[in-house]
C-alpha cells in the first residue's frame, strides 16, 4: 500500500485557500464599487442646476 502524500495535500489545500481568498477579494471590490456608483447617482440626483 501506498503512503499517503501529505505535502501534496497540503500544498492543494493552500491553493484552494488561496482561491478562495482572491475570489473574496474581488467579491469585496465589487461590492465597494456597486456602492460608489450608488452614492455618486444619489449625488447626482441630490444636485439641482439653477
């Protein structure tokens, strides 16, 4: 029987960690600029020209 390779499982497990934080860093940066464009939009509305 085959030893199990523990570095290699680590190493997988440390990518997949790594995965999942990038995806969460962009789902974050969306995120802040969904929210910039709503408050520049309200800006926008909020401003009368006269």
């Amino acid at each position: 029987m085959a030893k199990p390779n523990y570095q290699f499982q680590k190493r997988q497990k440390e990518l997949e960690k790594l995965k999942k934080q990038e995806e969460k860093k962009q789902r974050k940066l969306e995120r802040a600029k969904e929210e910039s464009d709503e408050n520049q939009e309200q800006a926008d509305d909020g401003e009368e020209v006269s």
